[in-house]
C-alpha cells in the first residue's frame, strides 16, 4: 500500500497512528501542499484524487488499482483490514462517542483551520488568519474537553486507544502553531501524555517523517 501524504498534514498524521497501531507496512510518498503552488493540484495527482488533499491510500487488489481518501474512511478501512488492535471501541454507545469526538475535530474544527483556509483568507480578506484559526480550535477542543470529562479513562472513551484519540492529538500539534492556551483542557493534555507514550504515536509524529522540515 502506498499512503500519500505530507509530514505536517494533521489529516495525514492521523493515518499514520494507525498504520503504526496496526503494525502495518506501507510505502511513504510526499506530496508537498505549498511547494509550485501545491503539488496536490498537479493533472497526474487530481486524476487520482479529485479533492487535492492528502492523505491518499493507493493499493492493487484483484489486478484493479484502488484509491481510497478521507483519513477517517482510509483509518476505519484498516481497522476492518486488521481488527487487532481495534480502534473503534466494542461497546456500541462507546464507538458513537469515539466517533463523535473524532467528528469534532474532523468536521467541526481541523477543516476551519486548513491550508487551504488559511489562504485563502489571505488571499482575500483583511481578518489575521492566525486569529481565524485560534478561535476555531479553542471552539472545537472546549467541547472536546467537556465531552473527555466524562468519557475518559487512560484515553478520550475509556481505556483503550480509539479514532477519537488518533484524531486528538495531531490537532493539538496544530493548537501549539496557533498558539492556543491549552491550561483550559487539563483532561485533554492527560490523554495527550498517555498518547505520546505509545510508539505508534512516536513514530507517526511530523518530525519523524522523511519530508519534515
């Protein structure tokens, strides 16, 4: 399989935990967001995948090539490939709650803080889109925050790994970028250190990745 991606994308990184959880192999293949404007937007890249986003999971199955994207799609794709270690909890109102708070960073907070947001608000308004940012993430991880109150144990759903954590901590990554106070989401930075203790995390994170810079 061949995962396209880039080191600092949250949504990249995201896939990169499972794999890593998931002790499966893969082949790494940058694609740089910024660099001659963004390399996601070439031909040979959107024919692939017409979104120009990463991450992209390209694989052959049955001599057909398959392209798979949305890093929630692709990551519930390899909980599915390889059910060990799951991570979408047993326990059926558990795995709603893994979904839903990885869905409040995926839907509700990470999109409003993009790239390709960012800009776009540069290119066309006067608002400081660091600020934009900033105001969007404190908004998402406040509510991700009530929420892993009552729902955490050594992790956001109990005490087991799950999409939400995977989901969790690259955007706490962004929240440092935007310089977001994070001594407001003491339940969050908990799990954090649990998370950072695991080397699927370890090794998943940017500075790791064969692009960073």
């Amino acid at each position: 399989m061949i995962l396209h991606g880039y080191w600092r994308s949250s949504s990249s990184w995201r896939v990169r935990i499972g794999f890593a959880l998931k002790e499966l192999d893969y082949e790494y293949r940058a694609v740089h967001l910024v660099e001659g404007g963004g390399k996601q937007h070439s031909a040979q890249y959107r024919a692939k995948n017409p979104m120009r986003q990463v991450p992209m999971l390209e694989w052959e199955e049955n001599g057909e090539e398959i392209y798979l994207t949305q890093s929630l799609a692709i990551l519930e794709f390899l909980d599915e490939l390889r059910p060990s270690p799951a991570i979408l909890p047993a326990n059926r109102v558990h795995r709603a709650w893994a979904r839903e708070m990885a869905e409040i960073i995926n839907a509700g907070t990470q999109p409003l803080q993009n790239l390709a947001v960012i800009q776009k608000i540069k290119a066309e308004t006067d608002l400081d889109a660091k600020a934009w940012c900033r105001d969007w993430i404190e908004r998402g991880l406040t509510a991700y925050e009530l929420l892993a109150e009552r729902r955490a144990g050594a992790y956001s759903v109990g005490d087991e790994v799950s999409l939400a954590d995977i989901c969790l901590i690259p955007q706490l990554y962004n929240a440092r970028r935007f310089d977001v106070d994070l001594e407001a989401f003491p339940t969050i930075l908990a799990i954090e250190e649990r998370c950072n203790a695991l080397e699927a995390f370890q090794v998943s994170h940017p500075d790791q990745q064969p692009d960073a810079q």
